[in-house]
C-alpha cells in the first residue's frame, strides 16, 4: 500500500512538472530588453551588435525594449516587435541621435515612445494594431519619416516643437491619424493621412506648417480648438478630397482657398491627388546635379585661369 502510493505521488509530481514546463519557458520569454548606456544588451539574444547598430536577427513576441545608450541604430531588418497590449514597444527616455528603422511593431499600448529626446530618427518602420503607434513628448527635432501607421486608436501623438513628420502613410486608425497638443514649429509635409476617422487634430498649436499632405476618405479631415497653424507653404498646400473649387488656369491649384474653419484655411489646395515621389529618383537627381557642379567648377577655373595669364606682345 505504502508503495503505491509512493508511485502515484511520484507520478503526480512529474505530470504538474510536465505541464509547468511549458509555462515556465513562457514566463521566461516575456519581460523588458535593455540596451544599456554601456551598450549590452540584456533579454534577448535576438538582437546582434556590431559597432553602433543593433540589428535583430528574429521576431521578439511579448517584450518591449527600453534604450538607454545614445548615438545608436536599432535595426528590426523587416522583422516584428510584438507585444499583448499592455506595455510599450520601444522605449527612449532621455535618450539623443538614435535611430528606429525597418521594423515591424504591433500590439502594445504604444508602439514607439520618445520623451525627453532629441535629434532621433523613426524611419520606414511598420506600426500597427496598437493604442497610439507613436508618442513624442517633450522631445525636439526629431524626424519621423517613410513609416506605414495603421490600425492604431491614435497614429502620432506629438507634445512640443521643431519635429518633423514626413512621407508617412497613416491610415484606417480608428479614432486620429496625428495628433498635435500644445505643439508648435513642427513640418507635416508629404503624408497621405487616409481612412481615418479624424486626420489630424490640432488643440492649442501655433506655427506647424502643414503641407503636401493627402486628406482622403476621413471621416473629418482636420479638427482645431484654439490653435494657429500654416496650411500652405506660400505657393502650394494639401490636397482635401471634398474640396469643391475650380482650377480655371489648369495650374493644379484651386482658385479659392480650402476652408479649415472660421480662422484656418489652405490658400492653395491641389484639385488633384499629390503623387509620391520616388525615392530611386533622387540617385540620379544627385548624379546629374554633381556632374553639372563638376562642369561649371571645371569652366570657372579654366575662365580665372586664362585672367591671370600675363599679356605678352605679339603672341
């Protein structure tokens, strides 16, 4: 009796260490990736260091990452951050000259936050599926550029000044594309802000100058409360899909203003869609401009050369 029912404790035991294991392997896969002021790296092994660039080398489901090391690059090489909602992806606290690109970034509270940082660049990034995709607070001349924003509450919220928010494609968020609150001095220029149900939200701004941006298919394109900003770049400004004005010169710009609301308004609206501009133009753009810089320095020199020759008599 005694030994049986040494047996069936025993194997009691190994059937609850059998199920836990699993568990156990889970509960050790979650938590918080530190990349830390001195450079390692501390949570994952899916994240390779060479020099100053941190470069994930698989998919990481169910942590976020806190970077605590200026002057670096985070590289997700196409691969995904994902999260369950509750915490945040990608974390820069207090941090300078990082940059954020080619990843993918889904299911967190916030997807990408800066606070408190500056000269930072989020570039060609995929954030989707979270409560706001990305949050830049208190934090100055930062660039957030070519990053596809979708399926999020809240695209962009930004707090403060002297950002840049440019050729991203934000769409079908389910409350705000970009969200602007007591922000000032900031460049929203080139965007297609589609599908969303308010495009952008403007309360208590002043100087951002908003321009080349594509307002189609929201449900309210723009909302303001107490605030003063730029739509247009003197010459040209956005287009707005139920903007109803004539272009009687045929020059793509409409001949009335585009009304925002009683204060606010776009002075030149595009009557048409405003095309991407492709990113492999501008290689050959660069070429053509050096050569031509090459030739007019080349010409210039050989002009102030024969100035100085000395005049001889008879020669």
């Amino acid at each position: 009796m005694k030994k049986s029912a040494s047996l069936l404790v025993l194997l009691l035991s190994a059937s609850v260490g059998l199920v836990s294991l699993p568990q156990i392997e889970m509960v050790k896969a979650e938590g918080t990736i530190y990349i830390r002021a001195d450079g390692t790296v501390e949570g994952t092994n899916k994240i390779q260091l060479k020099e100053n660039a941190y470069t994930f080398i698989g998919n990481i489901i169910n942590q976020s990452i806190i970077i605590e090391k200026d002057n670096i690059m985070v590289d997700g090489a196409g691969y995904r951050l994902q999260g369950d909602g509750n915490e945040n992806g990608i974390t820069l606290r207090i941090n300078n000259n990082i940059t954020v690109k080619n990843l993918k970034l889904s299911s967190f509270n916030i997807g990408i936050v800066v606070m408190g940082s500056d000269n930072n660049k989020i570039l060609e990034n995929t954030i989707t599926d979270n409560f706001r995709g990305l949050d830049l607070t208190a934090s100055e001349n930062n660039t957030v550029s070519g990053n596809y924003i979708a399926n999020n509450t809240y695209g962009i919220a930004l707090e403060n000044i002297y950002n840049s928010i440019v050729e991203n494609t934000i769409t079908n968020n389910s409350d705000i594309g970009i969200f602007l609150y007591g922000a000032g001095y900031n460049n929203i220029i080139g965007n297609n802000i589609t599908d969303n149900n308010r495009g952008i939200v403007v309360s208590i701004c002043y100087d951002n100058v908003i321009y080349h941006n594509n307002f189609v298919n929201n449900t309210n394109h723009v909302e303001t409360d107490d605030s003063n900003d730029i739509w247009d770049n003197a010459e040209e400004g956005n287009y707005w899909d139920n903007y109803t004005g004539l272009d009687s010169d045929g020059d793509g710009i409409g001949d009335t203003p585009y009304v925002i609301d009683d204060n606010t308004q776009d002075n030149y609206p595009f009557v048409n869609i405003i095309p991407e501009f492709p990113s492999w133009v501008l290689l050959p753009l660069l070429l053509i401009a050096t050569l031509v810089a090459i030739i007019c320095k080349k010409r210039l020199n050989k002009n102030l050369s024969n100035q100085q020759k000395p005049f001889i008599l008879g020669a």
